[in-house]
C-alpha cells in the first residue's frame, strides 16, 4: 500500500474517537487530537499520526499513562505555577498550563509555568502557538527519556530536549523555531524505520565511540544505552557539539529543578526489574505579552522586518530561497489544507488495528476501497 491522503475531518475525529475509547474524557480528547493533527499540518510527520499507536495509545493500555488527567497546582504566584500532572495526557497538561501562563501574562505582562510528572506532550510548537495567537511571545521546554550523549562522552543521558520558541510577525506566517537539541530525534529514527531507511553518519554514536546506521538496531541500543544521539553540533567539539549540549542542559534543568521533577536516567521509562513505569517528565511554559514594552503592532512590525532582510540576503550558489523559521511549516499547510494527512503503509495498519480493537467500525480509511 504506498501513501494514501486522509482528509482532516476525518483523521481529527477518529484520532480523537479512538482517545475516547481508550479513556480520555471527550474534551481532552478534543485537544490531544488537534495537537497531534497540528504536527501533521505543519509537515512534521515525524510527532503526528504516525506516532498515535506506539506513543498514545499504547502506553495507555500498558497502564503508563493516565487517560484521565489530574492537574494538580501545587504552588503558585501572580506570575508563576508548579503543576503536577501526575501522569496524564501530556497534551491537556500542555494546554492547560500554556493557558496559566498566557492568564498570567496578559494581567502581569509575563508567566511561567512548570509542569512534573507529565507525558510525551506532542509537538512543542503548538504552545507557543497558542500564545502568538493572543500576540505573545512563547517558549517552552520538555525533557525526555535519555537519547543524547554528552559531549566527548558515549552514554545516552540526556534526552532530546526542545528549546522551543516562538513569536508573532506581521507576515502570514509566525516565527516557530521546535527542533530538538540533538542533530534527530528519536521520532525521526522511528520515521525512518517505518520507511526502511538508514540513519544518516553523524546522527549516532555507539558504545565504541564509531557512527551508527542501521536505524532498527539504533533504535533497540538507545534503550540498553549502546547508542546515543549526538548533539546538535555533532559529535565532539570541532563543529560546536558542546553547544548543543550546553542548550540540552538548560532544558533539562529548567524541565526538572523549577518543578523538583525527575531528570536524566529517572526518566527512561523501565522499573528496576525491567518493567515499564511512567516516564515522569517535566515541562515549563512561558509567555510574555509584546503590550507589556512597545506593543503588539510595533514587535511584528520590527519582527517581519528583520525576517524579511534574513530572507533576502544573497543566497549561496544553487540554493534556491533562504528561509525563516516556520515558513516551510506554513508553505505545507498551504499544500495540504484541501486534501488532507498523507498516511504510509505502516500508519495504515497501525490505524486499522486502532479502529477494530476499539470496535470504531463507522471510520472506513481511503486505501480500503
């Protein structure tokens, strides 16, 4: 079955079905679905549809999520909150704090916000999303199960922390910057699994110290420690791989000492006895309101100007555009708002066995015709 286009109403109502039939109050359910479509709109296939099963869903029936959501405030201040989200759906904890922090800006002109305990929360670029459309800057965080190695070291210790930041233009588009500190990220490797591609050299370091290709085997040694993920920069110090490193630190410490949440190895997901166990991450969330110094109009005034000079700058021999961040995510959207989330084969099956185990038999996929 090659690739297969499923329109957005029906991929966002059955996705958002199928957390309901694992659990998940029907409003919350409504917002994991539209973070998760959201990453598929954007182009980043690597955090939509084609992780719903193996991150969501599964984890929900292996008793490591909670499908009902505690939020939990545990401190707080006008311009900043301590959550608890005691292990619920990493989604409704993300919006739900976004929102605490985007109150507390727009009376105070900055808030904060961070979260223990959480799950996976999708892509991270929905948040600050949320705060642009209120005309604010936003940033956010996570840590996650360890992935990335130190720099001059080959244990997986930290995980692929996202610095994620974002803020309003007066262009068509936002300036979004979601990646990961490290070169991939672990749902990049899954991607390419599914697609029976290998890890580009570079990406990996093995326990030995040599670069790593064969994304099945990376995937199975980043959980026995036999793998890591280099940072950004690569691996060693020659092309700047201690800064993303350093950038991965800051995440991870903002993700955890804020909040006194887990950190590091806490965070892989296996129990002492090799059981699986809840991953406990933690988040932070901030948005600062552009009315709190010279005005919404005057930042994506000076915002888009500077963009705009980025953009066109002389471009280098054969290349094409110069970009900013977030426009190739737009231009996607652009390509896709009237047909739909393409699905590969893997997904396909993936879907179908979603749909029949919770017995969703009014949903029939376009590649069943």
């Amino acid at each position: 079955m090659p690739k297969v286009t499923v329109d957005w109403k029906t991929i966002t109502e059955f996705v958002r079905d199928a957390f309901i039939g694992v659990g998940v109050p029907e409003k919350d359910a409504e917002i994991c679905a539209d973070v998760l479509i959201e990453s598929d709109k954007r182009g980043i296939e690597s955090h939509g549809v084609n992780r719903f099963k193996p991150i969501y869903i599964d984890r929900i029936k292996a008793g490591i999520q909670n499908p009902v959501t505690n939020f939990e405030i545990l401190r707080e201040t006008p311009t900043t909150a301590v959550v608890d989200g005691h292990d619920g759906m990493g989604q409704v904890i993300g919006y739900r704090a976004t929102e605490m922090a985007i109150q507390k800006a727009k009376k105070y002109g900055m808030g904060m916000v961070a979260v223990r305990n959480s799950c996976h929360y999708g892509i991270a670029g929905y948040y600050p999303s949320m705060c642009i459309k209120e005309g604010m800057i936003g940033i956010t965080g996570t840590n996650a199960r360890p992935s990335i190695a130190p720099t001059h070291g080959v244990e997986n210790m930290l995980g692929t922390n996202p610095l994620t930041i974002g803020f309003p233009t007066d262009e068509e588009f936002p300036f979004i910057i979601d990646c990961a500190t490290s070169i991939t990220q672990r749902g990049k490797l899954e991607y390419f699994s599914r697609l029976g591609k290998a890890t580009p050299e570079g990406m990996v370091i093995g326990r030995d110290g040599s670069a790593r290709t064969d994304t099945d085997q990376i995937l199975k040694d980043l959980n026995t420690g036999d793998a890591a993920l280099a940072p950004l920069g690569g691996i060693g110090e020659e092309l700047g791989g201690y800064k993303g490193y350093s950038y991965a630190v800051v995440v991870e410490v903002l993700s955890a000492a804020l909040q006194q949440g887990n950190y590091l190895k806490m965070l892989s997901g296996i129990g002492p006895n090799g059981e699986k166990v809840p991953y406990h991450l933690g988040h932070f969330f901030i948005a600062i309101d552009t009315e709190a110094f010279m005005g919404l109009e005057a930042f994506k005034k000076t915002a888009g100007d500077i963009l705009r000079e980025l953009r066109a700058s002389e471009k280098a021999p054969g290349a094409e555009c110069i970009y900013t961040a977030g426009e190739k995510e737009y231009k996607v959207w652009l390509e896709r708002k009237d047909s739909g989330v393409p699905v590969n084969e893997a997904v396909q099956k993936e879907l179908i066995a979603v749909r029949d185990d919770l017995k969703l038999t009014k949903y029939k996929f376009p590649w069943e015709d």
